[in-house]
C-alpha cells in the first residue's frame, strides 16, 4: 500500500489464519489514509502476541518518528489514521 510496508505473523502452531486480517486491514486503508512517510512506513501485526503492543503501525515524518501501538490492528490504525487528519 503506496510506501507502506504491512507484516502480519500468525502462528500455524495455534492454527491462526492472516488472511482474513490482512483483507480487513486492506479494505480499511482503501478508504482511509495514513500519514504520508518520508521513505517508508511499516504496519506490523504480531497474531500470536497477547500484550498491548502486538500492533504496531510506524513511519518517518523529516525529524520525528512516530509508533502507534495497540493490542488491536485496526484500532492501530485508526489511531494512526487520526493523526493524517
């Protein structure tokens, strides 16, 4: 998704499935936008995590970084979509 990277990791272990997270997500930013980065950004959704930072959603601006990081993907990325606004 334009200079975006997304990484999603599930556990075949646990029998977790990507795919329909990795939809949901895609539908989600062909109607919302995320902050443009100066070279890339990275979505980073870790299935198998329990904590608070199992999502992480992080990009460049000239002099700042920023992480969004969230026990829930897409409220990462709300969160992240927030601040494009």
């Amino acid at each position: 998704e334009g200079n975006w990277r997304i990484r999603i990791r599930a556990s075949n272990v646990e029998g977790q499935d990507p795919v329909p997270l990795a939809k949901e997500i895609v539908a989600y930013l062909e109607k919302a936008s995320l902050p443009a980065p100066e070279k890339y950004g990275k979505i980073t959704i870790e299935m198998n995590d329990a904590s608070n930072q199992s999502a992480q959603v992080s990009w460049q601006e000239p002099k700042n970084v920023y992480t969004v990081t969230h026990k829930d993907a897409l409220s990462a990325l709300k969160m992240a979509v927030s601040m494009n606004q």
